[in-house]
C-alpha cells in the first residue's frame, strides 16, 4: 500500500494504492479535520469518480465532519474500458475495506449504479454502518422485468437510496416496498442531470442530493434527523 505526499490545502485530495486480487485499487480521500464517520463511495460501470455526485458529496462533507473517500475499481485504474464481473467487483472492494477502516472511524458503504450494488452486495459481511445507493440500477432500461431488488432489500444495514426522478435504470415508483430509506431528486437522470427546462437548476439538484446525504449521515451520529422518506 502506497500513498502520495500529503496535500496540506484544506479538504484537498490524497490519493492511495491499494492492492487486490483484482489488481490494485484506488482511493482518493477528501478527509474532514475532524471527522465523525468514512463515507467510502465506489463509481458506476460508465465511468469514475469525476461523476457529478461523487464530486458534490466530496465538497459538500467534509466541512461537516465526514471524510469522503472515493473508490476507484483496479479496471478503471488500469485503463480498461470495461467493468469485470459483479463478483471481480466484490472481491476488489472486500480486499480495499481495511485501507477504508484504517482511520478508526466508522464506515458508510457507498456506490453510484454498478458501485451502489457492490455497496449493497457486502455491507453486512464488511461491518458497513450502514450503505448509499446513489442510482441504484433496478434494472437494465427498459427490462424491468430484470430486476435488481434483492440485492437492495437484503443490505442488512440501514440503507439510503438516493434516485433521480427520471432514471431509466429505475424510475422511483418502479421501486418495491422495504426497509430502507429514498430520496428521490426531481427531473435528474442516471448521472443526476437535469434538463435545462425543468423548473430547478442542476445545482439546485446537487444540493437536494448532498443535503439529504448530509441529514442522513448526521442522524445516524445522534445530530438531528433524517427526512428521508421511507419506502412504503
């Protein structure tokens, strides 16, 4: 395991390999000065870690003491343009837990599509405090009936989905009843864009995200609560 020198600006990025089965992974930690919790977050199958929400919750938590660790996979550091197999994924993030763990403070399990899944996949085995789901794909579009929700309603943790109101991989109606908690973003798609027409801007989305994360985080420490509405 190796890092890069230490960037002392504050909330700047480290970045750390991390090696596994897989090949080696990577972590880009956003760390708090005084961090409460490790909220790690994988990416999608699409792309990496330059994704808009990603980004936004990198920015948005660390001034409220929660260090934001971004996975990067071993086949996207690598270069290639393809995700391996669910179970190469699971193997990769199994072996990447300690290097989350190691700052002593509890860890959030979290993804983006392919990644909310991995997320979703291993939290109870891994000790997660509990997972986002950050565009769960329900299902491939247009195939609902290949439907993605066991792997969601089985996390075993207490579980935050949060969905873009028109997702193709899932639109929120499409989801089942369960226990886990949804925040749905109005108008956004897979990757949380908006249309330039809706009635709220692509920032304005963003903060409905970061600040519904934020809440959620923040009530699972005993600071206030989560409005998050509760799948029915």
């Amino acid at each position: 395991m190796t890092s890069e020198p230490r960037n002392t600006t504050a909330y700047a990025p480290e970045r750390e390999s991390v090696g596994t089965p897989a090949g080696d992974a990577r972590i880009t930690w956003y760390a708090a000065n005084r961090p409460r919790l490790v909220l790690a977050v994988g990416h999608g199958a699409g792309g990496g870690i330059e994704a808009r929400d990603l980004q936004a919750l990198a920015a948005a938590l660390p001034p409220l003491g929660v260090t934001v660790a971004l996975v990067e996979q071993p086949w996207r550091v690598a270069g290639r343009r393809l995700a391996p197999a669910p179970k190469t994924l699971d193997t990769a993030w199994r072996a990447l837990w300690p290097a989350l763990e190691k700052p002593g403070l509890p860890v959030v399990a979290g993804g983006r599509s392919a990644g909310a899944r991995v997320a979703c996949r291993t939290a109870r085995e891994l000790g997660a405090r509990s997972v986002l789901a950050l565009s769960f794909p329900l299902h491939p579009p247009g195939r609902p009936e290949k439907s993605r929700a066991a792997e969601l309603l089985e996390t075993g943790v207490p579980t935050l989905v949060v969905q873009g109101g028109n997702d193709a991989f899932g639109k929120p109606d499409e989801f089942p009843g369960g226990a886990y908690d949804f925040l749905e973003v109005p108008y956004g798609d897979h990757g949380f864009a908006v249309p330039k027409r809706a009635p709220l801007s692509q920032e304005e989305a963003l903060r409905i995200l970061t600040e519904g994360v934020a809440r959620r985080l923040s009530a699972q420490n005993g600071r206030g609560g989560a409005d998050a509405a509760k799948k029915q």
